[in-house]
C-alpha cells in the first residue's frame, strides 16, 4: 500500500546493468512520473548538501577531489569492497533520500509514480510501493554490457554484485518481472502489456499507432509529444532534416533512443518539420538533438518547440534546462535571449548536479544554453 495518498507507486528495481533506466523510461512514455532514488543519494552528498559534512567525516578528507567535492569512485571502491563501510554510508543517504522522494511525489501532479532503486527491496522503500517490478538480465550478458558501456573492470563488477541481493531474491516477491535481454521493442511489449494490465482503464498503446492532434490547417505549426509508437515518422523526419553526411537512422534506432530520452514534434498542418529530443535526470532537463526543416522560419519553430519541452520538464519538476546546440541555432542570440537563455560552461552553472549533467555533453563540441526553470531545489546546499 503507497504512504502516497492518491498516488500508485511503482517499485522498480534489478541489479546493476540489467536495464532498470530504460524501463523507469518506457513507463515514463506511458504517463508515469519517474524517480531516480540512486541518483538522489549523488545529490545527497555533494558539496554543501545535507550529507556531505557526515560523509566527510565519517571516511575522511582523502574522499575529495581537488574541487572539494566527494570523489564517488572513491568513495565506491571503499564501500564495495567494505561491508561495514556501506552500511555506515547508506545510515547517512537513505533518510535523505527518502525525504527528497516525500517532497517529489507529493508535489508531482502524476498518478502513477516509479521509483527506481538498487537498494529497494532491503529498505522500508519495499512497503510504500503499491507494485514490485525487477528488471533481468542474464549476468555474462550483465557483465559484457558494464564493461562495454560503463568501463568497468571484472573485479569491480564482481565488487558491486557481492554488495547486492541476487536476482532472485529480488524477484520473489515481484509484482513484475521484465526480460531485458532482447531488443528495446521486445522491452517495450512487455511493459506495455504489464502497465495495460495494472491500469486497464488507460488508453492502450501500440506500436502501430499515430501521433494525432495536430490541425489540418496547412500553415499552422503545432507540437506534440512523440512517444515509441511514432518511431518510424521520427525516423524518416531525421533523415530528412539532418546533415549531409550523417548516417541515417531507422525505426528500431529511434526506438532504442528512446530509452533515453523524449522527443517533441513540430509540424506544419500535418507535415513533420522539425523536433526536439531531450532527456531528464536528476531534475535537469538536457537537449541534446533540435531539428528544424528550411521550410519554417527558425524564429518561429524553435520558441514553440523549447516552450513545450520546459512545460513537460517543469510538470516533471526539474529545477534547470540546458540546451546544447550547433554554432547555426547559437547564432540566433537575441532569439535565445527573448526565451530566456544564458550562454554558459559548466563551470559557470555552479550547482553540481547541473554541471555534471552539462559537462557529460561539452565534448560534443556544442554550445550551451541554460536556463533556471525553479527556485526552491531538493536536497539543495545548506
């Protein structure tokens, strides 16, 4: 039973590389206001925030980098390989977290709510969710992934799943259990079956559907939010709009894509002329693809275009949108003034949070944009 009044929480969980990002995703493509509780436990010790000082304390100055902020991998390799440590770590993050989580989803105007976390099934966590769902993945597959898109040595992985329950006894109590080892559009199937089951009363959605709600007018530029079901249209918008040169993408590219972030359209009547794709974690929304068609003035496509993806991210309640863009889309300056935009670099964003989620970007080469959507920030310096 949720501690959430009106709100159906989902508990998402599985062990680390199996896939728990891409399903909290999916599910937020269905309706779902999705939490990152271990990305909250970053934030809960960085420079300033409630759990610094006690982290710092407790394991010591050599902990920080030369920026003064607590070094993670360090911290990581001191925990993981000392269980003692570990619980010494999480007595300090978890009560933070959970009341970052309180805040959240009180203030979300969301019904359904998920939360992933590793730690979930260990931790009172388990008995404020209405649902259990564990994600899987067969473990040399696990394994080849971690190394392959994390850089993670053998023994540090071995490290990490010693400090976790298995598999098993994750899922023995779950409500749902998802098999992530195929491709993103069996993933897809199969949280959409699942969420259709739970919530049966919700528009069903297929893969073969459309996107609808925009006017027939042929003038008119109007967006709307994509979702996997438009993979397709998505594809063949990209592969209109993008550079010479650039390979093109299919549908099952553009449905892997969305495992990670979202995407708006813009069309003129009933024409795709344009989109944005963007990502939100750890309450930053970061724009990182912005297509527009020669055949619509860039003045009048791109304030629709950001002016819909900062309504999704404030409803989503992040506190900052930075939007990383080609030297063409910079040079619209006064343009990016009248929305609200600064011109900066990480350094100068000065919230850690921001800036880490900035800099994983700058060596694309792009020029960055930022804008402060809300004031009051959860587990915010003190």
């Amino acid at each position: 039973m949720s501690k959430w009044a009106g709100k159906h929480v989902i508990g998402l969980t599985g062990n680390i590389g199996t896939g728990k990002s891409v399903v909290r995703k999916m599910l937020e493509h269905l309706g779902a206001y999705g939490i990152d509780a271990d990305v909250l436990s970053h934030r809960a010790i960085s420079k300033g925030a409630p759990g610094y000082d006690q982290v710092v304390e407790m394991f010591g100055r050599w902990i920080l980098n030369n920026d003064g902020e607590i070094d993670r991998a360090k911290l990581a390799q001191l925990v993981f390989s000392n269980p003692d440590a570990l619980i010494i770590l999480e007595t300090i993050v978890h009560p933070l977290v959970n009341q970052a989580l309180d805040m959240l989803i009180k203030r979300s105007t969301q019904n359904v709510i998920v939360i992933e976390a590793i730690k979930l099934i260990e931790t009172p966590l388990n008995e404020w969710c209405n649902d259990i769902w564990v994600t899987y993945l067969p473990e040399e597959t696990q394994i080849s992934r971690l190394m392959k898109k994390r850089g993670m040595s053998l023994d540090e992985i071995q490290r990490r799943l010693e400090a976790q329950s298995t598999h098993d006894e994750k899922s023995k109590d779950a409500d749902v259990v998802i098999y992530n080892d195929g491709e993103y559009e069996e993933t897809w199937k199969q949280v959409v079956t699942a969420w259709n089951a739970m919530f049966p009363s919700a528009e069903p959605e297929q893969l073969e559907s459309t996107i609808t709600g925009f006017s027939d007018s042929v003038d008119e530029l109007k967006t709307a939010r994509g979702k996997p079901s438009n993979a397709q249209e998505i594809a063949e918008l990209i592969n209109m709009i993008h550079a010479e040169g650039e390979e093109d993408v299919n549908k099952a590219d553009v449905l892997e894509a969305f495992g990670e972030k979202a995407f708006i359209l813009l069309k003129k009547g009933k024409i795709p002329v344009g989109l944005i794709g963007w990502q939100i974690e750890n309450l930053v929304a970061r724009t990182t693809d912005i297509l527009i068609d020669n055949s619509v003035y860039v003045d009048e496509a791109l304030p629709k275009l950001v002016s819909e993806m900062e309504k999704s991210s404030i409803d989503l309640q992040c506190e900052a949108s930075l939007i990383f863009v080609s030297d063409e889309i910079a040079s619209y300056a006064s343009l990016w003034d009248l929305l609200g935009y600064k011109q900066k670099t990480p350094k100068q964003l000065g919230v850690t949070a921001w800036q880490e989620a900035a800099q994983e970007h700058m060596d694309t080469g792009c020029i960055l944009y930022f804008k402060q959507l809300r004031q009051d920030r959860v587990l915010r310096p003190i």
